[in-house]
C-alpha cells in the first residue's frame, strides 16, 4: 500500500509539473493582440557593399500586432518609429558612415512585415499579402518568420535573403501578449 501512495504522488507531480501551453497548438497560442517591444533590423545590401541598422525608438512607438482566428489574419495598429543607420564593413567591422534618420511604419495604414493572411506551417510563421504594384496590378507575396513564444513574449525572426538574393542578415522583432 505504501509503495502505491508513492507511485500516485510520483504520479500527480509529474502530472503537475507539465506544462499546459505545449498542449495547444502554436497556431493557437499565437491568437489575440501582441504589442511591440523590440525591432532590430540589420541587413546588408550586398550588391551596393553596405548595410542598414534599424532599431525601435520606444517612446515614440505603440505598434501591435493581433494575430486573428476567423479568417486567420494579422491586422496592426499604432505606430512603430525606429532610427536608420548606415554603415558599410571595414575588415569585418561595422562602419557608420554618419547618415543617420528616423523613420516609421504605420499600422493603422496596415504597414508592417506581418500583415495579411497567416499559417504557421513547420513551427515557422507564414505570411501571405498582396502588394499594389501598378494602379490595376496587385502581386501576392509570403514571408516566412521563424518563432520563439515563451510565455507572453513572442519574438519572430525574418532572414532578410528572402526579400532578395542581394540582401543578407535578419530583422528581429520582440512582442509582449497584451
């Protein structure tokens, strides 16, 4: 008798300790509003030999995202600043070259790199969209993020090749769960 109390304990803590969230589907975690906290873009043209360092001004940003069941989208809301610097390497290094600005993305005008329909497919993040390309012409286009959800931080990750065969580097961008 003994020795079964012991395995029902040993039981019931396992059982306890679990973690319920790898129990729903990532699709699903991913569900509700989500507001920025972290943008880091770092891509380098490769072609033009120089690169772009782009990371959020927090006190001018309230950028969201909300990851949408029924039909399954991404609106945004809010505004994203981030400063833009250039800089081209040096033996390796990083050299800015002193053009510095600020800049924006808009999300109540639906601005943003994850805007559209979305699946997640293979633990990564896929964003479908289309983009005006002429006054009757629309191109349809997808992204691929990979994602890192721990609790109510998410941080989707884009490799910038995928924008073109003549960039490298990634865009890291950090949400909090609201």
């Amino acid at each position: 008798m003994k020795h079964l109390k012991i395995c029902l304990l040993a039981l019931l803590v396992v059982a306890c300790s679990k973690d319920d969230a790898t129990d729903i589907p990532l699709d699903e975690q991913l569900l509700g509003k989500w507001t920025m906290t972290n943008y880091y873009d770092d891509t380098y043209l490769v072609e033009q030999e120089y690169g772009v360092l782009k990371q959020i001004v927090p006190e001018e940003t309230d950028y969201a995202i909300e990851f949408a069941d029924n039909p399954k989208e991404i609106k945004t809301t809010g505004f994203l600043r981030y400063s833009w610097d250039e800089y081209e390497l040096v033996n390796g290094e990083k050299v800015f070259n002193g053009y510095s600005v600020t800049n924006f993305m808009d999300g109540d005008d639906g601005e943003g790199f994850h805007t559209g329909a979305w699946t997640v497919e293979d633990g990564k993040l896929i964003i479908t969209d289309v983009k005006q390309q002429g006054p009757d012409y629309f191109e349809e286009y997808s992204t691929t993020s990979s994602i890192e959800l721990k609790g109510d931080n998410l941080t989707l990750t884009l490799d910038s090749a995928q924008f073109g065969s003549h960039l490298s580097g990634e865009i890291i961008i950090e949400y909090k769960r609201q």
